[in-house]
C-alpha cells in the first residue's frame, strides 16, 4: 500500500494527508474484487471496467497482488 501511496502522492499530485484514505479504498475494492468468482468478476468487467483499471493499477504496484483478467478470455483459452 505503501507504493500507491508514494504513486498518488509523486505521479498525480495528491497530498500526502489524502494517500493514506485513497490507498485504503483502493486495497479494500482489490480485496473485494479478489474474493468473486468468475461470474461475478465478468459482470464487472462488462458493467464497470473503471474498477479493474483501478485494481490493476493498484496490484502492478506490489509484487504478490493478483491482477484481474477477463474471465471471458481464459474461456477461450
């Protein structure tokens, strides 16, 4: 949380008293994201991209969180 915290505070300007608040959503909707299943992480995907694109955002700033993808993908696979 540390990284998306220095990433809000260094690459888009918000102040350093507003990180803390804006990474701990940001970890709680990757954490909400991560406990769906596929059926419901596709209607997400469909419906409101704009929160993978966060979440994403979020886990390529730590090495161990999962990034989301596009369960309809891994069906053709």
């Amino acid at each position: 949380m540390q990284n998306y915290q220095k990433l809000l505070r260094e690459s888009v300007g918000i102040a350093d008293t507003r990180t803390f608040s804006l990474a701990a959503a940001v970890d709680n909707l990757h954490s909400a994201l991560s406990r769906l299943d596929n059926h419901n992480l596709e209607r997400v995907f469909i419906m409101m991209p704009e929160m993978i694109e966060v979440a994403n955002a979020y886990a390529a700033e730590s090495n161990c969180l999962r990034h989301f993808r596009d369960p309809r993908i891994s069906k053709v696979e």
